[in-house]
C-alpha cells in the first residue's frame, strides 16, 4: 500500500517530502478532491513524473546550470562541467580556471553564479546540513548573486522534494494555468501564487501536473 504522505510546517529543515511515485499518486489523489481542475488535468495527463535530483552543493550547481536552457542541453553541459571540475565541490570549482568552465559550456553568467555559490560554501553562509531551516536556506540562497526565486524555487522542489514547493514565477507554470483556466491573460507570478493558494499543501505535485499538461498541449477534456 503506498505509504501517506503527511505535510508538516517547515521546521530545522524538516518538509513533508517526495521521495517515491507513490507519494506522487497519493498527492495526486488528494488534488483531485481539492481542485474540479486539477481532477480534469490528471485525467488527461495521468500521474507525472517524480524528477527528483541529488541535493547540496551538486543538485544546486545542476539548478543554476540548467537556467533557461532546454533538458538536453543543460544535460550536455552539465556533463562537461562535472568532468572538468573533478571532484565537482566548492573547493574544487573555486581553483578551476574561468577557461575551463567556458569549455564546458558555461556562460559568463553561469560561471559567476557558480562561484558566488562556492565562495558562500566555503565561508559557511550556505550551508545544506539539516539544522538549517528551509526559510534560513531560501535566505541564503537568494543572497546569493545570480540566484533568483526561480532557481530557489526549483531547487526546493526538485532537490529537497518539497511537497509543497511551487515556482511561481515559471512560465510555462504560468501558460499551463492560463491554458488549464481558460483565463484571457497569463497570470502574474504574484496572480498564480494566489491561484495556488487552492493546491495546498501538494502545490509541488500541482506544478509537476501543470508541467505535464503544459508539454502535453491538447486541451483540458
């Protein structure tokens, strides 16, 4: 029987997290009974993918990476970005030459945010362990030149499995809505985050469900 997946304020850390595509069908179901849309999208695209990633200092370099670039492509160059920096640390990122990253495939941009992130590692004001809270996490994230909600945001749902992390500010986010809703503009970052509000506390299963019907394209039935 799929175990339950129980959602608890955030605390030290602790969220109510999705590690299995059974918690994926059980948030779900819950959906179903929350949103009459959300019940219409799963029909139509069935239970979403679990894309979950590795967490930390790695799963957040594959995060900044994959910036508006498509999967393939950030694969590619993440790819090559974790050859050339071996072990890929902070420690190691912050001695690898500026060449060597561009090799890789890296932007300027990219390179500078990556190394913002090492030298915040390595000087302790980001730090992953457990004792950080995820509001003290997302603080320090965001401190952090080159790193935007977007990307905190991604990382919250994508590396720590945050049942209830949504990235508001995504576009196709934002299109899927406008599409899923029959609304006349796409809403604002600040309009889909009153949308969500409804989705509680399984917003991360609403964005993986939006995604899968955003890639899908065929309307709602």
């Amino acid at each position: 029987m799929p175990r339950k997946v129980v959602h608890k304020k955030a605390q030290r850390g602790a969220v109510a997290t999705i590690e299995t595509v059974d918690d994926i069908r059980a948030a779900a179901r819950a959906l179903r009974k929350l949103c009459p849309v959300m019940r219409r999208v799963h029909d139509l695209v069935g239970d979403p993918p679990l894309r979950r990633n590795v967490s930390g200092f790695v799963g957040l370099a594959q995060v900044v990476v994959s910036q508006q670039l498509s999967i393939a492509s950030a694969g590619a160059i993440w790819k090559r970005t974790a050859a050339a920096v071996d072990p890929f640390d902070a420690e190691t990122l912050l001695l690898s030459e500026d060449a060597t990253l561009r090799a890789a495939g890296l932007s300027r941009g990219k390179i500078k945010t990556l190394r913002a992130m090492a030298a915040a590692q390595v000087s302790g004001a980001l730090r992953f362990d457990q004792t950080v809270s995820a509001e003290e996490l997302r603080e320090a994230l965001l401190a952090i030149s080159g790193i935007g909600p977007w990307t905190a945001d991604i990382y919250t749902m994508f590396c720590l499995g945050d049942v209830d992390g949504f990235a508001a500010g995504d576009l196709a986010l934002q299109i899927a809505v406008q599409r899923a809703f029959g609304l006349a503009e796409r809403p604002t970052a600040r309009a889909l985050e009153e949308i969500a509000e409804r989705w509680r506390p399984w917003r991360g299963v609403a964005a993986r469900l939006l995604w899968a019907f955003y890639a899908h394209r065929d309307p709602l039935p």
